[in-house]
C-alpha cells in the first residue's frame, strides 16, 4: 500500500472540510489501487469513498458502495451510516433507524447521534430521539448542534402533548424551565444564565446556587463550574469541580474525562493515570486519551505496564486495529531504553 490508510483518510477529511468533494474522491480512488481488496484498509478507504459520493449528491453510487463493503462487513460503521442517511432521504424511516442505530452503536459520534434522532423523529418516536440526544450530550454537554436540535424537539414535543382542557399562560409549564431533578437540562440552562458575566464571577455565583437542594447532586453543575475556573485560569479549582462532577456520577464519561485531564494540566500525571486508563477502556477510540497515555507512560516509566494494557484493551476491542501502533510504540521505547541501561 502507497500510505497507511489512517493517513489516507486524515488527508480526506481536510478536503472534505474544505468542501473540495471532487479532489477527496480522487484522492480514495487512486489509493483504493494500491491497498489489497478486501483487506481492511480497503473497506475503510470504501466506506468512506461511499460517504463522499453522499456528499456529493450521487446518492445511488454511495448505496452501491456501502452495500458493497457491507457485504464483506456487515458491522462497518461508516457504510451503515451512509445505508442509514440514503433510507432517511428516501423517507423509509424504519430502515434509517435500523441502520444508523446500529452504526451509532458501534462507533458513537455527535453526527450519528443527530441523524438516528431525527430518524427516530420522522418514524414517530420523539421520545427515543431525544433519549438518544440526552444521552449524546451528558457525554458532549458543549455539542451545540445537538444541543439546539434537542431543544427544538423538546419544545415540539411539549407543544404537541395532548391536553384535557385549555390552559392558561400562567398555568402552562414553561419549556425552557427545567425542574432541579432534571440535572443536564437545568445545568445548561444555568450555563445560558451565567453566559456575559467575567467567569470568575459566573463560577462565584454558581458555587452560591450549587450548595441549595437537588442542586449539590447534579454533575453537570458542577462541570460547569470546573470550566468556568478553567475560563478564569483557576485550574486547582477546575480539579476540585470536576472531581466532584466524577463522583457524582462515575458513569459520566465527560466528567472522568474532564477530571482527569485537569489533573494532568496541574502536573499530577500519576493520579491520572488510572483515570487514562478507565476513560480508554470504556472509550478505545479516545485519540487524544491515547497519545496521553504513551507520553505519560514514558514520563513515569511505565511503558511495560501501558503496553500490556493496550494488548488487553485490543483483545477487548479486536476491530481497533490502530492499538497495535500504540503497542508498537511503547514496546520500540523499551527496547530503546533497555539497550541504554
């Protein structure tokens, strides 16, 4: 193969956002020659060689594509999801869920959350779209593309919830006023309060309003006061906040992620790490967590353990090809290391 197709693919994603379509299909075409059919670079070079045909408006040529990669694998998140989008466009909605549920499962993301929710939408079932938002956004609070469609919908479904008689204005519940139990919906509209005011100021106000009831439970309150220490370039407080986030609720991949990167930024690279290592067990595709851990495998010495670590997550997660660079990585530094001594 010409290049590695990781390479390949970051190259055509910087088309893709640059919006030259033309020169990223150009760009798959060519390197597809090189790559062994069937391998599994080539079903990824494929699969996204059927996104950019989406992208381009040939919505037949993209079908015939990922159904084609799809044959030789059925779980390629990438093809799914163009499967996925093409059922939406044609209005065959259950299709749409099936295939981009199934693609949202295997590789989350902000887009693929947004487009089953919409399927789910136009199938007639709001309440597992915006379940699925809710979920997408605990784990991306600062995604404000779903935030927007979440509210929207949200909104659309309060308007349309059948009545049994007439309110009045004072009695209606107002949508954009969330009750203190439902912790994600209220912390944003804490953050949208607090927005203008000088973050030190917006985090001396919040850490006011936190100590009061339903509100010293609710996580996300306080990832935002950790971010707006971190605004305010008070970083042991930003620690302290997301700690707390992180207790509050471990399953929060947000606030471990939030928690442990602040820890790292104030030096305590040891009490990190088994929080790298947690967030990349639960997240495998965590680029930045990964890098993170390399480097600071080497600056505390424990290439060996980290190395042995991705060996177990790969075993986990064996469709995660790009471990074994990591792997790779940390064993080449051993060796380098013990040739020294």
């Amino acid at each position: 193969m010409s290049e590695d197709y990781k390479s390949i693919i970051d190259k055509c994603w910087q088309l893709r956002r640059a919006k030259h379509f033309a020169e990223a299909e150009m760009l798959l075409q060519e390197n597809l020659e090189h790559i062994t059919p069937g391998s599994f670079g080539y079903r990824v070079l494929r699969a996204n060689l059927a996104d950019v045909l989406l992208q381009r408006g040939d919505k037949k040529a993209a079908h015939e594509t990922a159904l084609q990669v799809l044959a030789e694998d059925p779980d390629q998140a990438v093809a799914l999801t163009v499967v996925g989008m093409i059922a939406l466009y044609k209005k065959q909605y259950d299709e749409a869920v099936e295939n981009l549920k199934r693609a949202f499962e295997l590789v989350p993301s902000g887009y693929r959350a947004g487009r089953l929710a919409r399927a789910y939408e136009l199938a007639g079932d709001p309440e597992k779209a915006l379940a699925v938002l809710r979920q997408t956004l605990e784990q991306n609070p600062r995604d404000g593309f779903l935030l927007r469609q979440y509210n929207k919908l949200e909104q659309k479904v309060a308007v349309e919830l059948p009545t049994v008689k007439i309110q009045s204005q004072s009695e209606r519940p107002a949508v954009d006023a969330p009750e203190e139990k439902d912790h994600f919906p209220y912390a944003e509209q804490m953050r949208a309060k607090l927005k203008g005011l000088d973050p030190s100021e917006a985090a001396a106000q919040l850490q006011k309003v936190i100590k009061v009831g339903e509100r010293k439970l609710n996580p996300y309150l306080y990832m935002l006061l950790g971010d707006l220490h971190r605004d305010s370039r008070d970083e042991e407080g930003a620690v302290e906040a997301y700690r707390q986030a992180y207790e509050l609720d471990f399953q929060n991949l947000q606030a471990l992620s939030q928690y442990l990167f602040a820890l790292r930024r104030t030096g305590r690279k040891q009490d990190a790490w088994h929080l790298l290592k947690e967030l990349l067990s639960r997240r495998p595709d965590d680029v930045t967590a990964k890098s993170s851990l390399i480097k600071d495998a080497g600056d505390l010495n424990k290439e060996e353990e980290a190395a042995l670590f991705f060996e177990e997550l790969l075993e986990k997660y064996p469709d995660r090809k790009e471990l074994f660079g990591a792997i790779r990585k940390l064993r080449k530094a051993i060796e380098q290391k013990e040739e020294q001594e």
